[in-house]
C-alpha cells in the first residue's frame, strides 16, 4: 500500500504544495512546530533515507536547500533548521522548520492554524522560490 506521502504526491490526498519536480516534492506539515514547517519528500518511495541511492540522497538535499531558503525569506526566523527523524511514515524525508529560538524539540505542542493561514504560507514560500 502506498504511504501517506505517495498518496500526497499522486493528489490522492490534498496538501499545501511548496514546490515540485520530476523527483522531489515539498510541502507543509500540517501538524507543524512553526509556521512554514515544511516536508520535502522524494517521489521515490523508500521507507529509511539512508536507504535512497547517492544521487537520490544528494538531489533531495540540494532540492531541500532550494526550500529552505525560500522559507528563510517568507517566514520570520533566525534561521530553518534541518531534522531527519523516519519514523513517522515510512517514506524517507526531510523536516525543514523555521527556528525561533536554538532548537527542535518534536515533543513540542504542535500548531492548528487555519487552512487559509496554511495556504498563504505554502503561497508565500513558494513565491519565494522563484525570486
């Protein structure tokens, strides 16, 4: 059975799209630490990241950074911080949170924010990304 996030990428189930490509997808969490909490997945779908092949890995780390400075620009942060955790869903990926103060803490309250804040921060970061 397909993973949640092979779901997303397919538009079986709807998200806040950040930015695409033929083999990465980025898009909100919707359970978030901080505003513009983002996900960025390979279409590829492997359960542990370290089990993606090198230029996988590699393509999905320089697709992330494209992200994460995009958010650097449309959210206010000190700066977006880097997570792998995997254990969530078991397709690889990347947690990309902009940080207010000097850590991630997953244990943390997580937020609820209105679908139309959501949609204005995926619009924000994405128009960033073409800047």
């Amino acid at each position: 059975m397909a993973s949640i996030f092979t779901r997303i990428i397919n538009g079986e189930i709807p998200c806040y799209k950040i930015a695409e490509d033929e083999n990465y997808f980025a898009f909100l969490d919707i359970s978030p630490l901080a505003k513009g909490h983002t996900l960025v997945v390979p279409k590829q779908e492997t359960d542990y990241i370290f089990d993606l092949d090198n230029e996988t890995l590699s393509g999905m780390m320089l697709f992330a950074k494209r992200v994460a400075c995009a958010i650097d620009k449309a959210v206010a942060c000190k700066r977006v911080g880097v997570a792998v955790i995997g254990l969530e869903v078991p397709h690889a990926h990347i947690h990309l949170i902009p940080l207010r103060s000097d850590t991630i803490n997953f244990s943390s309250p997580k937020l609820t924010l209105p679908k139309e804040e959501l949609a204005e921060i995926a619009n924000a970061i994405a128009a960033a990304l073409e800047d």
